[in-house]
C-alpha cells in the first residue's frame, strides 16, 4: 500500500517494486497514482524534499568531493586507488583512466562503453558504478569497493594453487548470478577469467572490467575475436556469429582453473603459443585429473561443450539450467540473491590480497598526444556526475537518509522546506556539509519546485 504516509520514495526504488508486478497491475497502479494522489503529493512538504534530494544527487561531481588514499593497481589506461565521499565517508575504488593514453591507444569507445554498460547495470554480483567524472588529466569510474583481491592471486597465491571445492562451488554460483543478470539485459560480458572476478570484505564476489562487454541487438548475435587467449570460445576464435555462449564457455573454464589450479588447456608451467591455444581448444583438449568428482567433471564437460548449440546454459537462453545442474545442489539461489548465504572464506581484513604495489610508478602523461574539441565532446558524454541508484544506496547505507530526512513535530514542514523563512547561520555539521542549507540553495530549489509544477 502506497500513500502520503510514506515519508519519501524515489522513483528508482518505486521501478524496482514495480519490476515484481504483473503488467495488469503495473497499468493500473500508474493509472491510480498519475490522478488525485500525485497532485496531492505534488502539493506536500513530501514532494519538496524530494525534490531536494534530487537536486543534491545531481549536483555537478569532481575530484574534491573525494578524498585519496593508496594505489591499489594499474592496468593498461590507468590506476586504482581507494578513495572515500568526504561528505559520507563511503569507500570506493577510483579507476583513473588516462586521458592521453586513452587517445592514444584509441580506447574512447571501449572506455565510453564500459561506463555506460555499468551505469544500466544494479546488481550485487556486477561491481556498480557510483560516479563518473573528469579530471585535467584523467576520466574516473567510481565504482564498488573490493578489498579482498582477484581470483587469479586467491588461486595461485595462497596456498598450494587451487581452491577447495566448497569455495568453487560458491564463487561459481554467484558468477553464474551475475551473468544471469547481464544476460538479461542483453548484455554479454566477453572476458571472464580469474583477474575479472573480485572479493569483497566480506567474501562475496563481483564481476568487473566491462570494457569489451556488449549490448547484443535484436537479433542476439555478434561476431568478433574479443577476449582473453585460453578463455575464448570456439565460436569466437572461429570468427563466427556467436550470443551468451560465449560467456557460458568462460564459466566452463573458470570453475576448471579454480578446482585443477591451472586453465583448462595449459598444462602447470607451460607458455604455449596463443595458435597452440587455438588447436586445443578447437580439439578440446582438457585433461580432468582427481581433483574433479563426477558432478565437476560433468559441469565443466557440459560448459565447455565446442557445439554452442549443446552447451550448459544455452538451451533455454535464460541460463537457469546451469543453476539447477547438480554441481549446485548445494546452492539455494533465492538466498545467494538475496545476500542471505554465508561466504565459505572470509578475507582477513589484516592481509593485502594482490601483488605488491609500491613499486608501481605514477601513471604519467604521454608525451605528443594533443586533446582538441573531438575529446571535450566525448569526455562530455562520460562526465555525468553520480548514478541514482547507487547514490541512493550510499545515503541509506551510510545513515544520511534516515538522519537528514526528518519533519517537524507530528509529521509538520520543517524550517528547511519553508522557502519564506530566513536560513539560519550554516554550522559544520552533517547537514550543513550535505545540503549546505543557505539563502541560494533555497532560492534555487524553490524556483526548481515552480518549474516542476508548472
């Protein structure tokens, strides 16, 4: 039931209700609250704040509205540093793509790309774009924070390489989660190997680096050899018209690296040639050895079938199946969505889980590379500030919604929506650093107000 009782809904949040309705009931839910109640809540102390949370989430967003900490990687357009909202204290990662290096090496689309891919995206199992924003020098995603280091350094770095079966198992449900959700989106992800999976503090991991992630057209196929050597499908290598299977082959060959230690057609130590890759993989050569019980054999076969037509996950283009194979028996997938089941390894907040980065030197300018107006137009289309679903998230999760979204006594106007009254002096507390209530901001909000009503 929804009514002017409601304190404050915002639309993103009244979508995601929605989402779970039937269409019939969708109409006419639109229908009954696009009459009366909307021009009652358009006349309440609720649709001005509203609107004032509206007008702080698009704000214009820079460098200063973040504070820097430590390096945490580089890769081949830039950095990652940890980073926090000064307003907030919430903590992000900061992929700082270089600007000169972009132009140089042509990655404008790619770059353009994965931000706008990741600003459609709002998934547990997919790393979320919070903002995204321009510097002198560099363009920077930010996006979830993911301290426990990648697959690759859990399996190779810690222990004897490979992981047990439990924590496999785990990983590769939620994968199978998120590629789910990107599938349903139209979009097919294209490069998942042990590197591209992240953990968080807590153990649950994230799908990252959408840079050769693509929105699929209408008729769900595209052709291109994009990816990694050693995890690209048949059908890709092939050059052939090819959908999701691509990425359910790159499933195949992770739950396969994770449980043998090694990638399915490279024999521990070796180097083979991207062309010997090519053969095996064209020939299936995967060796299984006494690490795979009869359920991960079996998946992994299944996954990484050569005919896509055959293989684990395309048959009902929705992916389900590969949930409901036996490897997951395990694995209830209402919980995983829901955040309910309990990561089998926890990292320890006292360790750094990745190689060390003190010697990584700045990421410095190239030299000769001159940006001219074709680059300020595309940095335009990159420079688009906060993303409301994850802004939204950040101020519930951090408390600022539930301590600045107040009334009066008995549910009244309070003074900050009572555009006649005179401010009273700023003081440095959280509300004045978040909405910075002075006589300009009023003014401006109160002109917003008649706009939107007129």
């Amino acid at each position: 039931k929804l009514s002017l009782s409601t304190p404050f809904l915002l639309p993103e949040r009244l979508q995601g209700i929605m989402s779970n309705l039937s269409i019939s009931w969708i109409r006419d839910l639109h229908q009954y609250l696009s009459g009366k109640p909307f021009v009652e809540y358009q006349e309440s102390m609720f649709f001005d704040r509203f609107l004032q949370w509206k007008m702080l989430e698009r704000q214009p967003i820079n460098k200063h509205a973040f504070r820097q900490y430590r390096l945490l990687g580089k890769g081949g357009f830039g950095e990652v540093w940890a980073c926090q909202v000064r307003a907030t204290g919430m903590m992000y990662a900061c992929k700082k793509l270089e600007k000169t290096h972009i132009k140089k090496r042509r990655g404008e689309t790619m770059a353009l790309n994965e931000k706008q891919i990741l600003g459609e995206l709002d998934s547990r199992f997919v790393v979320n774009l919070a903002y995204a924003y321009e510097t002198k020098h560099a363009l920077c995603l930010v996006l979830t924070m993911m301290s426990g280091g990648d697959l690759r350094f859990h399996i190779y770095n810690i222990g004897p390489p490979g992981l047990d079966r439990d924590r496999v198992c785990f990983y590769a449900a939620e994968v199978c989660c998120g590629l789910i959700h990107l599938h349903q989106k139209s979009i097919l992800y294209r490069d998942l190997k042990p590197e591209n999976i992240l953990l968080d503090d807590s153990g649950h991991i994230r799908i990252s680096d959408l840079g050769l992630a693509i929105q699929l057209p209408d008729r769900g196929l595209v052709r291109g050899r994009v990816g990694t050597h050693g995890y690209m499908a048949p059908e890709v290598i092939s050059h052939e018209f090819y959908g999701m299977s691509a990425d359910w082959w790159g499933l195949g060959c992770l739950i396969y690296e994770m449980t043998a230690g090694r990638p399915p057609f490279k024999a521990r130590g070796e180097h083979p040639s991207p062309s010997e890759m090519e053969r095996r993989i064209h020939k299936q050569q995967e060796e299984y050895g006494d690490r795979f019980d009869v359920d991960v054999k079996d998946i992994c076969s299944t996954l990484l079938n050569k005919d896509p037509n055959l293989r684990l996950g395309c048959l009902d283009r929705k992916g389900r199946e590969v949930q409901s194979h036996p490897y997951f028996r395990k694995i209830n997938f209402r919980m995983l969505e829901a955040g309910l089941v309990e990561p089998p390894f926890k990292p320890d907040p006292r360790q750094v889980y990745c190689s060390d980065v003190q010697d990584i030197d700045e990421f410095s300018t190239v030299k000769g590379v001159i940006l001219d107006n074709i680059d300020t137009n595309f940095y335009s289309k990159f420079n688009t500030g906060s993303v409301p679903t994850s802004w939204q998230n950040e101020m519930i999760e951090t408390g600022c919604f539930s301590e600045l979204n107040v009334f009066g006594p008995f549910g009244s106007r309070p003074p900050d929506l009572d555009w006649s009254q005179t401010p009273e002096s700023p003081k440095r507390s959280l509300l004045d650093r978040i909405f910075r209530r002075h006589v300009r901001t009023q003014s401006a909000v109160g002109t917003w107000l008649q706009l939107v009503r007129d």
